[in-house]
C-alpha cells in the first residue's frame, strides 16, 4: 500500500480501457443463525438496519453504467439491511493513525467492518491491543468456504476475529518489450541490464519475502541474521544503483508505459493493467501472499457484520465480487478470491476472468507463495532499518 495513493486508484487511471491480462504458465505460484455463538460475542442476533463497511476504493465489484455495487444491493434485498459502504481507507498506516484516538479511548469509530492488510503491521495490533470484536461464527456457516492457506495466520490462528476480503501474490513483473524474461530475484537485483530500470516495493513483508526466499531463509520466520542478510543485499543493489527507487504501486504506469524494465509487483495490479507486454511471474524461489482483512472494530455490530461476512461467503456472491458480469456490465476486483468455488461459479458467467490464473492461482502456485513473519512486522528494530534503508 502507498500512503499516497493506493494500488488500485492508480491502476485505474492507468489501465483505463484496457482488459485483463491471461498469462501463459509462466507462474509457479498460488440469513445468519440465531443460536448463540461460542467465541464470546455478545450481539444481539437482530440485524441492524444499516451495516457501515470502510474498504480500499476500487475493490468491490461495480456496475459501469450506474455505479452502484450489485453485490451491496443484494444483500440489501435480502436481509433489508442497507450498507452504507464508504471507500476511506487510502493506507494501512494513516487509516490506523484517525481510528486509534476514539479506539483508545474506548469510543466506537461509527463503522461495523473495515479492512487492513497483513503485511503491515496494523492489522495484528488492532487485534492485540483489543479494539476488535470476535466474530460471530454461529452466524457465519460459510466459513468453511475459506481456503485452506488462510485458515490459521500467525496474527489470528483461529479466525476469531479476521476473515480474508481478497488476497494478493507479490513477484516479479516485467516489459518484453525492454528485456527478456525476469524470473529470479537473482536477475532482478544483479543482472547489469537492468541497471536503474528496475523498483523495489517498499513494503517490508513484500520486499524482504522475496530476498529472503532468494537467499535461502524462511520469511515466516525471520532471524536476525536472515533479516540483515537480506537488508545487505537490497542496499547493495541500491548503492550500485541497480534499484531506481522503492515504489508503492506507482511502479504500475512506467511499467505500462515503458519507462521501467522489471518491478517487484502485486499480481492484481498486473491482472488490472491488462498490457499485454507486462508479464508477471512469482520467483523461481518463492513469492509473497498477502490478504486485505475484514475485522469488526470495537463498537460495531457483531450479528450484522458476521450476517454479511456469510453473505460474500457464498461462492455465488464471491464469483460476483471477485469477476463481475459481463452480461450487465459489470466489472469485479480482479484479485484473489478467499472462497472455495468462487471460480467455478465464476466459470459460468466470466470464464475469461475465472481462467486468469492471477486471480484463481493454481494449488500449485498457492505451495510456492509465503507469508512474512508477524513477529517481524512487530519488531522495532527491523522497522526502523527498513525505514532507514527505503528513505535513505
């Protein structure tokens, strides 16, 4: 995420009027019950009149004529609970920065669902620090639909108080027409070709996944020795001023246009670009997985909110958030989907988008993608080197 821009205002400008990309097999990577719920909740089994939902812009699936969210409107049809859907979180960090104050004190911040990523270090502290509510489960039947690699994260083990909106692979991506093929981090940091054509994401999780993989190490479980190996090596390459600079996903338009050879990149942007000279691919070593979270915060309604989280639960409801439908003209959110069946349903209305093996990677490509150690993303020390080391 970019405390600019987000990954997805930009794509947009920048693939405007472009369609999806399908890439060769470059890649080898990835109504509610009443009972009473056994996490703890306290809510009342009544639905709300209204669900207040905080999300990313650009992430829900929308009609292009009346700009209206398909998915929202049927929810509202079928349980007659309006959601008053507001797309304000522009980062993780200055999102987290204007809840804390009321959250600290004890004070609802007015919304029933947000959604934080789990490469930055935000989302395990609202957890922590006890400014979410636990999920209502007995409410959320559909939960067995989530997929199986992101049943049990290091920040919530037992889903008690997160489920997945939609996830996202970090590799590598390139222009064909101003180099050959870039598979390796190897390639990426040290071939001379590239030499200042090429960025690195500033996200410590995304970046330090992919050295570490290349290096050798697990970056679920981040050492001393590993973290400063990979910091070595990535200021290496800055000093040889292999890397032009540290991006959010501003590296998307040059990359479009021509004026970047190779980026460290999330698959959903490339998916979005639909430019059929970038092509994206996870590292011969390994690549990153990420996964933009529903949570409920303190103060929300526990029943409404976990009644919804059933709802895009549904395989069906997923497919339409995950590919829109052509047919009405409408377009989804191109990532991936966390839903078991989601593709197939996706099969019968969209098969282009449901075939693109960026947004419904293979089990094969799900084996080689790793998330980043939660501890490290809490650890001081490494988030003040990094700092230093993308501002310096």
């Amino acid at each position: 995420m970019t405390d600019v821009l987000t990954r997805r205002q930009l794509l947009h400008r920048a693939a405007a009027g472009g369609t999806v990309l399908t890439l060769p097999g470059l890649l080898a990577a990835c109504g509610g019950s009443t009972k009473e719920s056994g996490s703890g909740s306290t809510s009342s089994h009544k639905l709300a009149k209204t669900l207040r939902f905080s999300n990313w812009t650009l992430y829900i699936d929308t009609n292009n004529k009346t700009h209206s969210h398909p998915s929202l409107q049927q929810f509202q049809q079928k349980y007659g609970t309006t959601v008053d859907y507001t797309e304000d979180i522009n980062d993780n960090a200055g999102y987290f920065g204007k809840i804390q104050g009321p959250l600290s004190r004890g004070q609802s911040i007015g919304r029933d669902i947000i959604v934080l990523t789990d490469n930055d270090r935000y989302l395990s502290l609202m957890i922590k620090k006890g400014w979410t509510e636990k999920l209502d489960k007995s409410a959320i039947p559909n939960m067995k639909n989530l997929l199986g690699v992101q049943q049990h994260p290091g920040f919530d083990p037992n889903r008690d108080y997160s489920l997945p909106w939609q996830s996202g692979m970090t590799g590598i991506a390139y222009n064909d027409k101003l180099t050959d093929p870039i598979l390796s981090v190897d390639d990426l940091l040290s071939n001379p070709k590239l030499k200042g054509k090429v960025t690195v994401l500033n996200s410590m999780g995304d970046a330090l996944s992919l050295v570490m993989l290349s290096n050798g190490d697990d970056p679920a479980k981040v050492t001393d020795q590993s973290f400063n190996n990979a910091i070595k090596r990535i200021e290496a390459a800055v000093h040889s001023k292999q890397i032009r600079q540290f991006t959010g996903n501003d590296y998307a338009p040059p990359l479009a246009k021509g004026d970047l050879a190779a980026a460290m990149s999330w698959s959903g942007d490339i998916a979005q670009i639909g430019n059929p000279h970038i092509h994206w691919n996870v590292p011969k070593d390994g690549g990153a997985l990420w996964t933009d979270n529903m949570i409920i915060p303190k103060g929300g309604d526990v029943y409404t909110a976990s009644v919804f989280m059933n709802y895009v639960y549904d395989p069906k409801v997923a497919a339409e958030i995950e590919g829109g439908n052509p047919k009405t003209g409408d377009t989804g959110v191109y990532y991936i989907s966390p839903v078991s069946g989601a593709r197939q349903e996706l099969l019968k209305v969209n098969p282009a988008i449901a075939k693109n093996t960026l947004i419904f990677p293979t089990k094969k490509m799900l084996s080689t993608v790793h998330l980043f150690d939660n501890n490290a993303l809490n650890n001081e020390k490494y988030l003040t080197a990094w700092q230093n080391l993308i501002s310096g």
